[in-house]
C-alpha cells in the first residue's frame, strides 16, 4: 500500500491535473482492472475452495468430488432404467451430463491452469476417472434402449418440442460410439475412435516440429534471418511478417516441404475417419460430423463455399492486383505474386493506413477502459453491469484473478465470470472460454447459474500503469467475452445446451458479432481513452484504425474458402482423393484459390486444425456469414441499441443449443438459411468497404 501511495504522489507532483482527472473519473471497474492484482494473506477467514466448492480447499477434494460423482451417476442411471420414473428421461439424463460435467469440465480447467502441481495433477486425474465412467456409459445397452425408446415410441410424460431435440441430442451422442450395432461392429468402432485420437496427437505433434537443414543450402544473403544451431538452419515457421522477400520464399518452401511420415499419418487418419462413419451408417465423415449442424449436410457446406467463391474471385483478383503492384514497388525487378506474400503485404498495407504502429494506439485500451467499454455495451444491449466482486480466500488457483458478476437491472445476478488474463509460467498460450458449470433449472424451479472462466495471455501490469492492450487483443478480449455473454444469457432448461453447448458452426457466431462491435467506431467511443489523461482516442485515429480492419478482406475470405473446401473434400467421398494428399490440395487450390500452388511444398501437412476441426472447419464462414447478417439486420444503424439487443438476447441467445440452430437462425432472423442468403450477408458486407480499399490505395 505504501508503495502504491508513493506512486500516486509521484504523478501528482509531476502532473497534478491530469491524475486529479484520472482518480476522480475513472469507473470503479476500470480501476480496479488498471490496479496490478496483489497477493493477499489471510489472517483470519477459512478458505472457501476453488470457486467456492467446498471440497476443494486442497488438491484431495477432487477424490472426493469424483467419488460423489460416481455415486450419483449410478443412482442416475438405475432411475431411468426402473419401470417406475416419475421423471421425464430427458431431465434424468441432463442431470446425469450436468453431475458429470461438472467435475469433467472444472478438472481440465484446473489441470491445464493450476500453477501447482499437485492440483493439476488431481485435477488429471479425475478427467481420467470421468472419461472412463462416459466410456461405460457408452456401452450401456440397457440406458441406451430405455432413451431409444423415449425419442421413438416418445415419453410417459409430456414432453415439449426442447425436450425431444435435447433427448435426439443424447441419442445421437450414445450412437456416436456404435452402441446400435452389433458388438463385433461396435468394438470396431472403439478401435477406430483410438486410432484416430493417436493418430491426430501424432499429426498436430509433427506439424510444429521445425525443419532442419544444413547452413549451406541458404544463400549467404538471408542465412541471417533464420534460427541457427551449429551447421545447421532451424526453420520454425512461414516468416510471413520479414521484409525480404527472399527470405519469405525460403521458409515457405523448407518449412512446407512435403514429409512422407506426416503424409502417411494423415492419409491414414483420413481413412479412419471415413470407416468409422461407414460403420456409424453415415456415407461419409463429414456427413457424420454436419448433423445437428447449422447447415445440416456437406452438400449444402460446398453449394455455399462454391456460391461465395464465385462471387469472391473478381473481388479477390482486385486485392492481389494491389498487393502486386506493392511488391513490384518494393523490388527492382518485376515478380509475380505468390501466396508467400499475401501475409507480408496484407499486414504492410494496414500498417501504411494505420499511419501508427499497434502500440501506438495501446495507451487509448487500457485493459481497465476495455472492460468498461465492455460493461457500458452490455448495459447499452441488455441492461447488464460487470461488477468486479472480491474474492473469498483459497477462491482462485492464482492471485491475479478478477471475479465478474453479470447482474441484470431487474432479474438480478445472473452468473460469474472469472478473467485469468495475465501470462504465467505453465499457463497455456492461448486465448480461450471454459465453463465451469452450466445453467439449468433446478428441480424446485430455481436456477443454477453459469460460471465460466476467460482465459488471455495479456502481459502484467507494471507499476508505472496498467496492462495495456493492441487492437488485435482488444478484438480477443471482445471475441472471448462474446463466448462468456453467451453462456450468461442462454437461460436453458437443460445444461446440456447452455450457452456455448450448440453446433460448432453457431457457437461462433455470438463472439464473432462482439467483434463487429469491437470494430465500430460508435461503440469504441464509448471507451477509447487514454490511460493517464482520460483524452478520447483523435477522430481520424479512430477511424483509420476501424477501417483497417476491412482491407484485403476478399482475399482473406478466398483463403478461408479454400481451407473449408479443401477439408470438405478430404472428409468427403474418398472418390475424390487423389494419389497423396498433396495432389488433392493443389486440385482444390486450383478452383478455390487465386494463387496457384507452390511446386514440391505440401501446407497441408502443417495444417492442425484438421485434427480438431475435422469436417467442420467451414464453421468460421457459416459463423461469420451470420454474424454479419444478424450485425446488418439489427445493429448496423445503432450499435448500442437497448430494444435491438433485447430482441438479440431474447430472440437468439437465450435458446443455446435448446433449439436447432438452423431453425433458430431462420426464425430470428426471418429467412432461410441457404447458401445464396449467406454469401449476400459476407458480399453486403464486403462491398460496403470496397470503397474505402480504394481510398487507401494512394498508400502504395
């Protein structure tokens, strides 16, 4: 504290004006998210536990919470398989997911963020336990035709219409295993389902490892740029962002080079996949992996990426013409563009627009200022505060958390949000959302609120001021809270499809729309201020910087139309394969991309997301494509609109995964999903910066 005081008496003899401003205006949020977190010692009060459970005042509560959970699965499971249920079956197999979950989901939280040992290594080893029960579950015949019988043949008791989709949800989550088929089928499956797991871990562990090569191979001029161990270059990456354009060159075609090892696991992975459909009773994996989704089938992905591909590719020609231009600007001698360019100048163009570099516009996002500016837009939407809340001791598994409550004016709290958003030894680098506990009702009609956490890797504040962030991580910040206000605002009966608990292809979309809001000049505003003196960010800073966010966006998007198309065909009919993977991306590359393949270099094989994102990494488009649409619709006039964010919250997010998304997004939105009235949402929007491309094309 006295260090603190000393601080403060500092800036006041330096500039007594501007801090008398900042201390008697600053909200109390934004100060208490500008203050550096301090470790606190408890003198006095017992520890409450991790996130206030009660067990977990040491590692060994999560025995005992895995021990109650086993206990209580079991009383789960012989209640809906008795004759004599008074409950509906749904709610008995939430209540079984939610028992679960709750310990599944609190134990890879604590695993992958306790900075002590000993909790992490408890909190593994529940995941184990867990994992192992949902495998038995998995294979009870008897659960599985007591649910079958339910969705077919319906309930004993009334049901409504979110109970059957919550019910075929539950049916299709135990047929995902084979539990249909015979047992011989079945424990094919189950081998199918491991290989695929090693062979993923074997691929996405290959497709970072650096590419290693004798000091000789590079040309003297750009050995310099490159990582260095011995006689030998480490390639560890594309090096999009250097200047020079040979060195670019260089590491696309060493880092990119095919490997036969990794083409092998893929090609394997790639057939598993496909049998493992086969058996399931899908005609191929990707088939498999679209139901339930927003758009359904792989046919309607590829009508949509082939109707937004067309529409693109005169649009994306006018970028690469620009990016040309700027390289051969850049160089003596005339070169075509190749796709080793478009990061560099891409990135380069925005920086000319900018007229300032990221950290020039950090002093305006302090991360006090963005949570405000987070909190003013959700009480402008919705009528929401973010109260930081202090914390109970032995409540966080660090000292520098921040507790959120989300309260509403008149409904009151709604649920917690806990923000670890500074790098830490051992902490994963990543930018995330985890839920903790999903919403439900409770069976004596009240409701269990959400607690989630947001996870950012934001550096600590120094003593000298607060945390302050870059465009790009106020747009993190923006995205990650979206996800964390999705599972606020979706007021499900069932915890099964709380929030965030939907089809990957809408899941995005409330944090993808948080982006646009994060991009808007009117919204940014509200907030933009610098961090000693409280000034709004200069109108023409402001706006350089929102517009800059939309150059290049054709080509970009053509990029994610190829990555989408590429893994639609390797998860669609094996057909269309090639004779190596690698020939079947330069046919796609060919008709989706207006860059023509780079001879002897094989992306793919880099490409993890095929791992997690199998059959599914279209979601990024479908998620944008509506998020754009439902930002044209309702708030591109007025962004802080209170009746367009309550028909939003009412109309959109309050449902989760309680409705099929599909259906969802047609009803809030008044038209059908298909593919021609998703592309008009992305082309709308991208004509409508068009104009401003060609404004700043007097940059190059």
């Amino acid at each position: 504290m006295l260090r603190k005081l000393d601080r403060i008496a500092l800036l006041r003899r330096r500039n007594p004006v501007a801090v008398n401003k900042w201390v008697s205006t600053w909200s109390p949020l934004t100060t208490a998210f500008n203050t550096r977190p301090e470790r606190r010692i408890n003198f006095t009060k017992n520890e409450v536990g991790l996130f206030s459970i009660p067990e977990l005042t040491s590692h060994e509560g999560f025995y005992v919470l895995k021990e109650k959970a086993i206990f209580k699965t079991e009383d789960l499971i012989e209640e809906a398989t008795s004759s004599q249920r008074t409950r509906k079956m749904v709610t008995i197999f939430d209540e079984l997911s939610d028992t679960l979950c709750k310990v599944a989901d609190l134990s890879e939280f604590i695993r992958l963020a306790h900075p002590q040992s000993n909790y992490s290594h408890a909190a593994e080893d529940a995941c184990i336990t867990i994992s192992g029960i949902v495998e038995k579950l998995n294979t009870h015949k008897k659960l599985y035709k007591a649910l079958k019988r339910v969705v077919d043949e319906n309930d004993l008791m009334e049901t409504t219409d979110v109970d059957k989709h919550v019910a075929e949800l539950f049916l299709f989550d135990f047929e995902q295993c084979g539990i249909h088929l015979k047992e011989q089928d079945r424990q094919r499956v189950v081998y199918l389902n491991d290989c695929i797991l090693q062979l993923g871990q074997r691929f996405m562990a290959g497709a970072v490892h650096p590419r290693t090569i004798k000091k000789s191979v590079l040309p003297d001029a750009i050995r310099p740029f490159f990582s260095t161990d011995g006689d030998n270059v480490l390639v560890s990456g594309l090096y999009a962002d250097s200047s020079n354009n040979m060195a670019r060159e260089a590491a696309y075609r060493l880092f990119l080079y095919p490997d036969q090892h990794q083409e092998q696991l893929l090609s394997e992975l790639l057939k598993s996949r496909h049998e493992l459909a086969a058996a399931c009773g899908f005609k191929t994996y990707a088939h498999r992996a679209l139901k339930a989704s927003t758009v359904e089938t792989p046919e309607m992905v590829n009508e949509f990426l082939q109707t937004l591909n067309e529409e693109l590719k005169p649009r994306a020609e006018r970028d690469f013409g620009l990016m040309k231009k700027m390289k051969n600007a850049e160089n003596r001698f005339e070169s075509p563009l190749a796709t080793w360019d478009t990061p560099y100048f891409t990135s380069t163009l925005k920086k000319r627009c900018l007229q300032a570099s990221a950290s020039e516009f950090s002093p305006y996002f302090s991360l006090g200022a963005c949570m405000e500016g987070l909190n003013l837009l959700m009480n402008s939407l919705y009528g929401i505060s973010l109260e930081n809340t202090e914390m109970e001791p032995g409540e966080s598994w660090s000292h520098d958390i921040y507790k959120l409550a989300v309260t509403h004016e008149s409904e009151g709290l709604l649920g917690h949000i806990y923000c670890d958003l500074f790098e830490r030894l051992g902490k994963p680098n990543q930018d995330c959302h985890f839920t903790i506990q999903g919403g439900k009702v409770m069976p004596d009609g009240s409701y269990q609120n959400p607690i989630v956490v947001v996870m950012l890797n934001l550096s600590q504040p120094r003593w000298s001021g607060p945390t302050l962030l870059t465009p790009s991580m106020v747009d993190n910040l923006f995205h990650e809270m979206g996800h964390a206000m999705h599972s606020m605002l979706a007021r499900t009966e069932y915890q099964h499809v709380t929030g965030t608990r939907c089809s990957t292809d809408f899941a995005e979309v409330p944090s993808v729309l948080m982006e646009y809001f994060a991009s808007d000049p009117r919204v940014l505003r509200t907030f933009a201020k610098h961090f000693q003196t409280q000034e709004p960010m200069p109108e023409d800073m402001l706006e350089r910087l929102c517009a800059s966010k939309h150059l290049f966006s054709s080509s970009e998007t053509q990029l994610q139309v190829f990555y989408s198309a590429l893994d639609q065909v390797y998860h669609g009919d094996p057909a269309r394969h090639q004779a190596s993977t690698t020939e079947t991306l330069r046919i796609v590359q060919d008709h989706f991309y207006g860059l023509p393949y780079v001879e002897n270099t094989a992306w793919q094989l880099r490409f993890s997301h095929l791992v997690g994102y199998g059959a599914k990494y279209y979601s990024y488009l479908i998620s944008r494509a509506v998020a754009s649409w439902i930002w044209q619709t309702y708030f591109e006039k007025d962004p802080l609109s209170r009746s367009q964010g309550e028909k939003y919250r009412r109309g959109c997010l309050a449902y989760g995964g309680g409705i099929p998304s599909r259906l969802l997004v047609s009803n809030f939105l008044g038209r059908e999903v298909t593919p021609a009235n998703l592309t008009k949402s992305l082309i709308n929007e991208i004509d409508g910066y068009s104009e401003q491309l060609r404004d700043f094309e007097k940059h190059v």
